[in-house]
C-alpha cells in the first residue's frame, strides 16, 4: 500500500462529485417525502376524529377516504425508505471510490453494483412517489363526491 499525493487525489474528487450531488438532490426529494406524509397523517388524524361524530353513509366516506389515505402513507414510507437507500448507496460509493484509490485496489465490479443498486433504489422511490400522486386524487374525488351529496 502507498500513500497517494494530492494530485492523483484530485480525480477522485472529480469522480465522487457525481455521487454527492445525488445525495444533495435526495435530501431535497426526502423532505419533500417526508413532508407529504406528515400531511397524509395529519389529514387522516383530522378525518378519524370527525368520523366518530358522524353515523351512516357520511362515516362510509370518510372510512373510504382514510383507506385511501392508509395506501397512500404506505407508499410513500416504501418512497421514503427506497430514497434513503439510495443515498446510502451513494455514500458507499464514494467511500469506494477513495477506497480503491487510497489502497489501490480495482473492485470495478463492486462500484457498479453499488450504483447500480442505488439507481434502482431511486427509480423504485420514484414509483411510489407517483403512485401516491395518483391517490392524492381518489382521495380528492372521494371528498369532492361527498361534498355533492351535501349541496342537494
């Protein structure tokens, strides 16, 4: 093992800016994760406590919607977790790309598959991002048809 100058240093830093700046961009989609859930609860908080004021077909709604909103804060726990998988993956990576400099080492095979598994871990968070997207819609509709029903 030998102890490497700054110069061969320097396109390790270049190398593992890539990696940070997708751990920069997932800390920004976790918050924005981690924010629509906190809403998820609170609104599923809000609903099971009216529903135990109310009987009958205005409680079904209401159990529709906290239906949905169960799916919804399942999937963007799965969102959640993936994403921070991801970024673990990513702070692996660069790890791995010191490492190998540092003691001159060549695990080619290990880097791709780490990346790869981050990258797969993101396009998955990403997946379950969109879907509770779409629930954020049937719950609307749920919301919106029972408001119809109070108009007439």
């Amino acid at each position: 093992m030998t102890i490497t100058t700054i110069r061969e240093l320097v396109p390790v830093l270049q190398t593992a800016i890539g990696p940070m700046i997708l751990i920069s961009g997932l800390g920004l989609l976790l918050l924005t994760m981690t924010n629509r859930l906190s809403r998820v609860i609170d609104r599923s908080r809000e609903l099971f406590d009216e529903s135990e004021k109310l009987f009958g077909v205005d409680r079904a709604q209401i159990d529709r919607e906290i239906d949905v909103l169960w799916r919804r804060a399942r999937y963007v726990r799965s969102a959640i977790l993936l994403a921070a998988a991801s970024c673990l993956g990513a702070a692996t990576l660069i790890i791995l790309i010191f490492l190998t400099t540092l003691l001159q080492i060549e695990v080619p095979l290990l880097v791709s598959i780490v990346f790869i598994i981050s990258m797969l871990c993101l396009i998955v968070s990403l997946v379950f991002f969109l879907f509770d997207i779409n629930l954020t819609l049937s719950a609307l509709r749920i919301e919106l048809e029972g408001r119809k029903k109070v108009q007439h």
